[in-house]
C-alpha cells in the first residue's frame, strides 16, 4: 500500500456532500464521499498520476456518519470515470463526467448510485 508520504504533491483529500434533492431539500450533511485523488492545476483528475499511483487513490462513502463502503477510483477505456468496491460491476458507482468536473469547494459532481444519479457539493479540497 502506497504511504502519504509517497504521493506527488498533486494529491488532494476531497470531500463530497449530498447536495439538495427529493427527500434532502437542505441536503445532508452525513451522506457523502472522501476522496483521495490526484487534480490538476484546474482541479480536475489528473490521469497521468492516477494511472502511476493507481492504488493510492482512494473512495470512502460514508452516510449517517458511519463508513458504509471504501474503494478506488477506477477509470474505463474510454475515460469514464467510476468508484469501485468490490470484484466484478454490480457495486460500481458511476461519476457523470468527472473528468470534465473541477473539484473544486462549492462544485458540483454527479455520480450514480444504486441506479439513480445524486449530486454532491464539493465542502472541501486540501493537501493530506
């Protein structure tokens, strides 16, 4: 497993949280993801150091507080971007453009969930 201390200075812990939608009118707080992922001088991913330091790039989903999943950032020929967890796609969840998205405090992302979209609101980006 790949130190901290062993990642590019590209590195950023981003954290997402469950922007406004039906049923979350004020969104929540305690559903969202931490990310541990390589972006660019834009704040995009960087796939040149994703694909160097593959397994270093991390996903936790977290809801209610608790850890529900952790994963990796994962990339399809083609460059779809996805979180994944376990062997084989049934648990993939899917970023709708997350190579176009900057991840940046007070963005917006998209990424598929148990087969429906939800948006989440970049809350922050820093060094880890």
């Amino acid at each position: 497993m790949t130190e901290m201390k062993d990642l590019t200075p590209r590195f950023r812990h981003v954290r997402l949280l469950l922007a406004r939608e039906s049923g979350h009118p004020a969104g929540d707080t305690e559903e969202g993801y931490d990310l541990l992922v390589p972006l660019d001088g834009e704040g995009r991913l960087d796939a040149g150091e994703w694909k160097t330091h593959q397994a270093a790039c991390r996903v936790r989903h977290f809801s209610n507080g608790d850890t529900e999943k952790v994963g990796r950032l994962r990339r399809k020929p083609g460059g779809t971007w996805y979180f994944d967890y376990v062997e084989g796609e049934q648990d993939d969840e899917i970023g709708f453009k997350l190579g176009d998205e900057r991840f940046v405090t007070g963005e917006y992302v998209s990424i598929g969930r148990a087969g429906k979209m939800h948006t989440y609101q970049v809350s922050r980006v820093e060094k880890p």
